[in-house]
C-alpha cells in the first residue's frame, strides 16, 4: 500500500494529496456545482469530505 506524501498548501496549510475515480455522472455533476459556485471540483470534493466526516463523527469538529 502506498503512503500518500504530506504537502503544504500555497494557503500554507498541510494536507495529503489522494486520487479519486468517480463515474462519469457523478463527476459531470461535480462538475456543475464547482462551475455554478465558481470554485474547482477538488473545493467541492473537499468541502463534501469535511461535512461528511463532521456529521458522522462529531467530536472530530473540535479537533480541526
């Protein structure tokens, strides 16, 4: 298994970068959304991500 190499952010913020495959239907609709609030896809893969985690694991709120 590969580890994923930590990176620092132009933001100066550090995160790892991953690779993610999505149906085409699912990224064309990622797609709109990122176009529609004029942001990238990664923004709104990442934001999707944070909210996910938040809702299903609350107290991680509190560490980020």
């Amino acid at each position: 298994m590969k580890t994923e190499e930590r990176r620092t952010s132009v933001s100066g913020k550090e995160g790892t970068r991953a690779s993610v495959t999505f149906p085409a239907n699912i990224y064309a609709e990622l797609e709109r959304i990122a176009g529609e609030n004029k942001v990238s896809v990664a923004w709104v893969v990442r934001d999707a991500v944070e909210k996910y985690v938040e809702a299903r694991y609350p107290l991680f709120r509190d560490q980020h």
